[in-house]
C-alpha cells in the first residue's frame, strides 16, 4: 500500500489552495524569482527581551536571498550568515549567556542554521552552540529523486563541486562535535529521505537527536494550515525542544532579518 496524502488535510487546506490558485505566479521558480519580488534593506537590529533569561534561540530568516547573494559574489560564510554571526559573535553586548545559544531556521534559514553550526563547530566557537532546532530543512543538493531538485534555494550551481557544505550542509564529512539536533519533516516532503539520512549520522555519532517524521503531509503543511491538528502538535513539539533548553520553561528569541535590494 503505496503513500497518500492526509484526508482530512487535504479538506481542510482546499480553501487556501483555491485562493492560491488566483494568486500571481512569479515568472522564474528560483532564487532570480524571488529577488523580483525582495524588498528594500532593512537595518540588522536585535529585538532581545527580559534581558537575562539563561536560553536564546537565533531565527535565521531571509535564507534564501542571504545565501545566494553572499555565495554567488564568493564571500565566506562569516559573510553569509550575518544574523547568526553577528549574535555568536557580540553575544555580550546583546547581553546574552554565551554559553546557553543555540539556532534555528525555517524555510531557508533552515539551511543557514545547520550551516553557522558547521560553522561554529570549525571555528572553535567556545562555548559551543547548545542545539539546532531543523524544520523539514532541504540539506542536500543532491536529492535522489529523479527531476526533484533544490533550485529555489541554490539556483542551478545544486549538484555542482562548487557546492560547499555551508551551502548544503548534508555535504559535511562528518558531524562529529555538531550540537544536539531536533529535526522533522514530513513523509511526503520531496527531501525527506535525505534528512533522514542527516538525523542517522547525528544518532551514529552518539549526538542526542529529535527527529520526528509526519505522515500524509507535504512541506510546508504547518504554515498552509495553521490551525491543522498536527501542525497545532509540531509546532508545540518544536517549542517544547526549545523550552527544554530552560528549566524556566521561558525562552528568549534573538531574531535578525536581513534583506538586500537590487540583489
């Protein structure tokens, strides 16, 4: 009995989808489409509360313009990932406990956050990140699946030696001292098979892993259908990954979204 999408799902996102389908479709279905439709540059700036709570989370946002102009002009990934860099790097003057931060993405940013790990891990961040909270990340450019392909987040350099790990973080050779990983994704999200891959080599590792994997539903099912059962119980089960970092049960977010014109 092969896969089939969640019945009740499919209900209850067929009135967003028929108001989807009148929607203006971009004229490229990659990154050159998106920058069609960016926005001005809006200033970094840190929204920090209750200054002196023991655990913060960075949101990396924006993933997908942040990467592809940083990488198509060749900088570091110092200068691709300002939002989290920044915050690793001038922790004090935000205020925060440097030992207690850890990351996490979505859309995109999902990428961008298992990438300032790798990153972190290979600079000798001290103290070390404390978790990656990964939400159906597209980690791998070179999906299996025949025709299925990451062109939305790397254009057509996907499946190329000019590839880095900080730009598919799945092409990482080892994730030996990454930080603890909660990761989950959808059964019939196109990339699942190769997150699952990246949750095994974090379990084999002796990393502590968190994966959790929802059937009948496709990428994305929790932003089209908020208000969906199990996209009521993902999301809870990602804010109890964060709460778990604080015995307070209080978590403070550090969220940084940078935006680039004419990009």
């Amino acid at each position: 009995m092969g896969l089939s999408m969640d019945g009740d799902f499919v209900a209850a996102a067929a009135p967003v989808m028929s108001a989807m389908a009148g929607l203006k479709k971009p004229e490229l279905h990659d990154v050159e489409g998106r920058r069609k439709f960016s926005s001005g540059m809006v200033p970094i700036k840190p929204t920090a509360k209750g200054v002196g709570v023991e655990k913060y989370t960075i949101s990396a946002s924006d993933g997908h313009q942040l990467l592809i102009y940083h990488y198509k002009r060749g900088d570091t990934m110092d200068q691709a990932s300002p939002a989290p860099a920044i915050v690793l790097l001038k922790a004090a003057d935000f205020r925060l406990d440097s030992s207690s931060i850890s990351v996490m993405g979505e859309s995109a940013g999902r990428n961008l956050a298992a990438a300032v790990a790798l990153l972190a891990r290979d600079r000798g961040l001290a103290p070390p990140l404390v978790k990656q909270i990964l939400i159906y990340p597209i980690l791998d450019d070179r999906n299996s699946l025949k025709g299925i392909r990451p062109t939305a987040y790397l254009g057509h350099e996907l499946g190329r030696s000019r590839v880095l790990m900080f730009a598919a973080p799945a092409r990482a050779e080892s994730v030996k001292g990454l930080p603890p990983l909660y990761l989950d994704v959808e059964q019939l999200d196109l990339f699942m098979l190769k997150d699952l891959e990246y949750a095994i080599r974090f379990v084999n590792a002796g990393i502590e892993t968190e994966l959790h994997v929802y059937p009948g539903l496709l990428h994305g099912f929790d932003a089209l259908v908020p208000s969906y059962p199990t996209s009521k119980m993902a999301m809870e089960n990602r804010f109890r990954a964060i709460r778990k970092l604080n015995r307070d049960s209080y978590v403070n977010s550090v969220s940084i979204s940078t935006r680039f014109e004419n990009l």
